[in-house]
C-alpha cells in the first residue's frame, strides 16, 4: 500500500542501491543533503542528471537507462510534472520502487508503478522517514 509504513520501512531496509533522479551537486538543494546523508548511512547513490558530471564523488547518468547496474529504488526530486517520465524509466529498467520526494505528487504515475508491482511512496521526505522507520 502507497506511504504505509510497512512500505516505506520495506524500501528503507532492502533498497540499498539509489538512483537519484535530479540529483544536484549544489549542497544547498535538498537532493543533495538527502543525498549525503543515504551516502553516510550506508546506500549506494546514483546520480541521474543530464546537467551534473559528478555528484558526492559519484558519476552522473543521463537517464535511468544509463545507469549499468541493478536499480532497487528511483528517489525522484523533479517538479510534478515532469516525475511520470522518471516513473516510467524505472518501470521499463526493472527497480523495486519508486519515491517521489516531498511536493512531487503524480497519483498517475504512482498508480503505474503500483501496477507494475513496484513500491511507491510518494510526497514524503526520505530523510525524515527515515527517522521515523529506518533506524
């Protein structure tokens, strides 16, 4: 079930390689604290930016098709707009789940990647759900 906890406490323990779509090299944008902060606690980050090379000492990919090892979860930091695109990506390369951050709400796409049987979580924060779940 979207945003449950069992969902969210599911995806914080067993989702442990990150592609983080938007991912800013800016440490002032939240994607990059969040970011830095999964990298401390243990998580694999992906960037996924056409506008970075490098973020957190990590390649940057384009798109999720880039990215050449296996996806558990597609942490989405785009405009609402603009996140069924990278649902869909994480459909098509087989992730486990998707999180749309907080403010990014598509209830369409969430139903997609529901359908295709990936966990979603969508408008909540992942550090702060982190502290609530994943400790």
């Amino acid at each position: 079930m979207m945003n449950s906890e069992k969902t969210i406490s599911e995806i914080l323990k067993k989702c442990k390689t990150i592609a983080v779509v938007r991912l800013s090299s800016n440490s002032m944008r939240a994607s990059n604290g969040v970011s830095a902060f999964m990298q401390e606690k243990g998580y694999k980050v992906i960037p996924v930016n056409p506008n970075e090379t490098e973020v957190l000492g990590v390649k940057s990919c384009n798109n999720l098709s880039e990215v050449e090892e296996k996806i558990d979860l597609v942490d989405i930091f785009r405009r609402s707009q603009f996140a069924g695109e990278a649902v869909d990506q994480a459909i098509d390369i087989g992730a486990k789940a998707v999180w749309l951050q907080e403010g990014v709400i598509d209830k369409s796409a969430a139903k997609r990647a529901a359908d295709a049987g990936l966990l979603v979580v969508m408008d909540k924060c992942w550090l702060k759900e982190f502290y609530k779940y994943g400790k």
